[in-house]
C-alpha cells in the first residue's frame, strides 16, 4: 500500500508535472542513457536460411533482434544495444522466463552510477526490465523490456538486449527455456527492412506515439507541397510534445522511487 500511495503512475505525472527545462532531461537520460531516437518498428522480414526456425540472432551491428519463423523468414525487433566498453558476442540458450521481473543493479552498476535505485520492485513503470525477460545462459545478460524505449536503436546498454515492452511481449510466448541465441556483431541483408530506404519520393515519419510500428507518409521535400511541410511539422511538434512530456512523467517517477528506495533502507536499518 505505502509502495502505491508514493509512486504515481505515468499518466498521473505527466498530468501534474509543470517542471521543464533542458537539465531534468540530462538528468534522466544520465540514469537511462540514450537520445531523442526511436528504433523503428517490428517488421517480418526475408532472413538467412542457414538459421533453423525457432532460433534468435542478435544482430548488434544491425540493431535488431531476429527470431526465423520459417526457413528464410524471420520477425525483426529493433533493440538497444550494448554501448562500446560492454561489447560481447557468442552463442547461447535461454535458460529462464520471468514476467514483471524485480531489478537490482549489480555493485558495478552502483559504483559507476550511485544515482541508482537500489531496488526496482517488478511491475513498476520504472524498472528497466520492462515487463518480460529471458535469461541468457548462466549469465546476468538477458533479453528484456524497458522502461525508456527512447533508448531503443542506441548502443547504451551494460550487455543486456532491451526491447520495447510490446516488441518483449510478443516476443515471449513465442520462444520457451532451451530457445538458441546468437549474439554476433554481423550484418543480415534483409528485404523487409527496405523501408528505411524508402524511394525518393516519399519519407517515413515514424509516429512516436506508436512507437515505431505505425509509418505516416509525407512526401518528399521537393515534392511535397505546402500544406503538406504544414503537416509534417506539426507531426513533429507533437512527437517533440509527447517526448517531453513522456521525460518529465519519469523525471517524477525517479524523485518517487529514490523517496521509496531511502525509506526501505532507514527502514531496513532500525530492524
């Protein structure tokens, strides 16, 4: 109940938060890493034959996530990547599912980054497991959620493969305990994804309130015409809104969970 009356939803702190300013964005992305992109969306794609349906490639050089469904066919995620100091690759196998999983930095997290929470309680809008993860192996890398999908299409991540939310839940029922994962820094060519290289005449605008997964269509800057430009900026000045207004929502969920996180420990301290 205490945990409930203290921390307020996204919705609810977006609505009351009337702080703005290019410093509270700094501090969130300093916690979570990453810009102002977004990953694009789920896509099926065509895929090299020579993986085995069920199986899962990691692409870190493409920045997606592949599961082959058919021989030369695969559904394609777009994920966050880890940044240049946490570099790996190899092969391996899920060894364990986990809905709403609790987070707990590692001693390695908290020295570099002692802004951390030291615990996140699973289910919370703030954890940076999201709602889903799939344990890789016996170690602590795992294919999960996220609570900032802005940071999706980024190379920010300690190891850890995130997704968005939705992309994770998708993703999850599909691939039981025993699944093969190959983490590899190899590119795919793959046809599916021909719409980021759309034909001259027309450009996508993703639409960030999909995240991704819905394209609006403008044309071209030398075709487009003036009522035209009108409509893509104003898709962008409402994504710009929706993004900012989605940073201050966490900027408050933040000073809730560290109020949360220093009662639990004064708490902890006096039994």
């Amino acid at each position: 109940m205490a945990l409930r009356r203290t921390i307020l939803s996204t919705a609810a702190a977006a609505a009351l938060l009337t702080l703005t300013g290019g410093a509270h964005a700094q501090q969130v992305e300093f916690l979570w890493g990453g810009g102002s992109e977004w990953g694009g969306g789920r896509q099926t794609v065509t895929f090299s034959p020579q993986y085995k349906p069920g199986q899962i490639i990691a692409s870190f050089g493409d920045r997606r996530l592949y599961l082959v469904t058919r021989p030369g066919q695969a559904v394609s995620y777009p994920i966050a990547i880890p940044r240049d100091q946490s570099r790996w690759q190899g092969v391996t196998t899920i060894s364990q599912k986990r809905e709403n999983p609790s987070w707990t930095p590692t001693p390695t997290m908290r020295a570099e980054n002692p802004r951390l929470p030291t615990w996140v309680p699973g289910g919370h809008p703030l954890n940076p497991l999201g709602v889903r993860a799939l344990y890789l192996g016996s170690s602590t890398y795992r294919i999960h959620g996220t609570d900032a999908p802005w940071t999706i299409g980024q190379a920010v991540s300690k190891g850890c493969i995130r997704m968005y939310n939705e992309d994770v839940l998708d993703l999850y029922p599909r691939v039981p305990v025993g699944t093969r994962v190959t983490v590899t820094w190899q590119r795919f060519k793959t046809s599916g994804e021909a719409i980021a290289a759309a034909p001259a005449e027309k450009a996508p605008i993703p639409s960030q309130g999909m995240r991704g997964k819905k394209t609006i269509y403008a044309e071209s800057p030398a075709a487009a015409s003036a009522s035209d430009s009108d409509e893509a900026r104003e898709e962008r000045l409402a994504r710009a809104k929706a993004m900012a207004e989605a940073r201050r929502a966490r900027i408050e969920q933040t000073r809730q969970i560290r109020r949360y996180s220093a009662r639990q420990s004064r708490s902890a301290a006096l039994e």
